[in-house]
C-alpha cells in the first residue's frame, strides 16, 4: 500500500508470526517426547501436548493468511510485536505467580510453555484488530490527502477560468462600444445615403452588437461573483426582497403584476447579490406569465438547518426536459422575438446561490405555472 517504506517491516512482522507459530510447534513435540519417556500418562501429555501445539499451529496460519487480509503489510510488524508483547506479559504474569509460597503452581515448565502459547494467540488477534485498525486510518489519511489535492487542482482550474472568462468578457467591451458607437454614427449620418435595405443592414448590425454587449456584461458579472461578492453580513431577506421589488416597480405597474409574500428570514449573505437573485427570478416570473397579468407569491419554509425561499408563478410553466439546462449559460427557451433576454440570468442565480453554500431547482408543470426554489443555510439565534 505504501512501497516507499520497502519490504523488510512486512517480511519482518510476518516471520515474527511464524516463527513463534514453530517455536511452539517444536517445543510441543519436544515436550511430548521428555514427558512419554518420563512415563507420564499419555492422556496428560495429549491435552498438554494440544494447548501448546494448537496455538503454534494458530499463528503459523496467521501467518500464511495475512497477505490475503485487509491489512497493509506495513503494518504487519504491528502483530509480530502484540504476539511478543503477549508472551512476555504471559511471562511476566507467571513469574509472579510462580514465587507464590502454595503449591498449586506444581509445574511451572508445562504452564509457561501453555499460557505463553495461548496468550501468543491473543496477541495475535489483538495485533491483527490493531493492524486493521492502523490500515484503516492510513486509507482515510491517504484519500483525505487525494481529496485535498483535487480540490485545490479544481479551485486553481475554476481560478483560471474565472480570469479568463473576466478578462476576455472584460476586454471584448472595448471594441464592441466602438463598433455600436460608430455603427451608431452611420446611422444617423449617412442614413440617407443608404437604400432601405442598408438602412435595415445597419439597424440589425446595431442590434447585434447590442445584444453582444448585453452577453458580455452578463458574461462578466457571472465570472466575478466570487470576486466581487464581499463579506457575508447578517441580513433580512424581507428587506432585500423590497429593494428588488423597488427595481422591478416600473416592469411591475406597466404589467399590472400582483406580487405577494410571506414573512423572510435573516440569513449571512452578500445584500447586493441576493437582490439580484430576487430580482432574475421575479422578472422572470412577470415576463414568462402568459396571457394573464403575472401574479407571483414568494414564501419561506425552515427545512431543518436551510430555509427554502420559493418564487411561485402562474404562467407559461417549464417542459420537464427542460428544466435542468436552463440553468446552464446562455441557454434559453424563447427566440428573442418571443422574450428578449440573454439567458444568463438563471446562471448567474445559480452561481449566487452556491456561493452562498445553497442550491437552486425549479418545480414546474407546463401551462400551469414555476415555482422556483433556493435554499440558504439558516443562522443560529
Ligand atoms: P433569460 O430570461 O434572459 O432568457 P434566464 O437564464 O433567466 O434567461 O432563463 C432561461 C430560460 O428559462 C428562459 O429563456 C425561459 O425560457 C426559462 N424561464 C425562466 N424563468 C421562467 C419562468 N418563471 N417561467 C417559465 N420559463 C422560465
């Protein structure tokens, strides 16, 4: 599992084992021949003969079954030393027991050579639970550090994306004024020079940049969310929905839109950013709202440690295959003609709302109305 630290600790730790394993295995033979000559009964020598035996024989399989247990060989130096520590501890133990004045205690070779072989065993069974246990937190460690490693190669690629999208939105402003301004410029002077047909050429040459314009704004603020947004602040989302509402007052009027709402909470979050999410999701509410006047209901629900803040309409609703892209970039569901838009501000929701470490998800049933849903972690007190 971990080369670098070579093979001399797992061989090691391994032949530990197996030596005691025959160490026990010979000492038992050897016990079993002194003690049939020495014409003790054969029953005796059997059993005795078993308990020493049977645990070498324990840690010989121990021993041959290792590599095949979900243990890193590292480690196996670990149970070679719980086995030597149990038979040194045994050791000890009967070392004391054996200057006991009573006779109980008659034959102290037999019962050395016994519990030692036992308490060998329980090493190992405590060594191979300790083994298993230190692989374990070796695997932990190694994945947490993989986890780290990839999430600081994702941060530095999303860094590098951002850059590049700030700056090359950033950039592409520049020329596109000129182009709108000197396209601009034609208009109003040479239009007369111009047939109707070059006079429509320019008209949509304009509006073309025009939405180029808009495409890069939106491409510019959705690329800078991070790095405009400024420390969190305990805010009132009441407050920051009214500033919305205030924005959207003159759309609202001229649609004659019905906008209600619950109380909000207070949550940690950026205020100027969280208007603008408040602010996407009811314009699009009031322009998405079918032939009917837009009527809108916001509420708040506490769902254990987040509050969900839903956006309800009643409009044109969303096909169920089309849900999950429209809050991809520049992805929308109407021709211009239909809806003017550039199809950014759903992502730019999206981009907000994660920032602030919740999700955003729309419900929608085509024909009768969207609801759409954003969850921000509640604040304590
Ligand atoms: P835009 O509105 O500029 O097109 P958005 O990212 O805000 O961009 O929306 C993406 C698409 O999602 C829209 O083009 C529209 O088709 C759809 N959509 C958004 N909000 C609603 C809504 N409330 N009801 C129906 N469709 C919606």
């Amino acid at each position: 599992m971990s080369p670098a630290s070579g093979t001399v600790p797992e061989t090691a730790g391994r032949r530990t084992v197996a030596a005691v394993g025959v160490m026990y295995v010979v000492l038992a033979a050897g016990w079993a021949s002194v003690r049939t000559t020495g014409g003790e009964p054969s029953l005796n020598v059997l059993i005795v003969t078993t308990l020493i035996v049977g645990p070498g024989l324990v840690l010989l399989y121990g021993a041959y079954l290792l590599p095949a247990l979900d243990i890193d060989p590292d480690f196996y130096t670990v149970i070679g030393q719980w086995c030597l520590g149990a038979i040194v501890v045994m050791l000890a133990i009967l070392s004391l027991y054996h200057f006991q004045p009573a006779d109980s205690f008659r034959n102290p070779h037999r019962s050395f050579l016994m519990f030692t072989a036992l308490s060998s065993v329980a090493g190992l069974g405590v060594g191979l639970y300790d083994a298993r246990a230190r692989t374990r937190a070796l695997e932990v460690d190694q994945r947490n550090r993989e986890l780290r490693r990839v999430h600081a190669l994702l941060e530095e690629s999303n860094d590098r994306l951002e850059q590049f999208a700030s700056a090359a939105s950033h950039d592409l402003q520049e020329p596109l004024r000129m182009i709108t301004r000197y396209l601009t410029l034609v208009e109003q002077r040479y239009a007369d020079a111009l047939d109707e047909d070059g006079r429509e050429f320019v008209a949509f040459a304009i509006d073309g940049a025009n939405r180029l314009q808009e495409m890069t704004d939106g491409l510019l603020e959705y690329s800078r969310v991070e790095a405009d947004s400024g420390s969190f602040d305990r805010i009132d989302l009441d407050d920051v929905f009214e500033d919305a509402l205030a924005n959207l007052h003159v759309r609202i009027e001229e649609r004659d839109a019905e906008v209600t709402s619950d109380p909000l909470p207070t949550v940690d979050g950026d205020p100027r950013q969280l208007r603008q999410v408040f602010q996407n999701l009811v314009s699009n509410a009031i322009t998405y709202c079918g032939d009917d006047p837009p009527r809108i209901h916001v509420s708040a629900d506490q769902r254990g440690r987040e509050w969900v803040v839903s956006v309800r309409d009643w409009g044109i609703g969303i096909d169920p295959d089309d849900q999950g892209r429209i809050f991809d970039v520049f992805q929308r569901l109407h021709s211009r003609e239909e809806h003017p838009g550039t199809g950014i501000g759903l992502a730019l929701c999206q981009r907000i709302v994660e920032h602030h470490g919740g999700q955003i998800w729309v419900d929608s049933v085509p024909g009768e109305g969207s609801t759409f849903s954003v969850s921000l972690p509640a604040v304590d007190g």
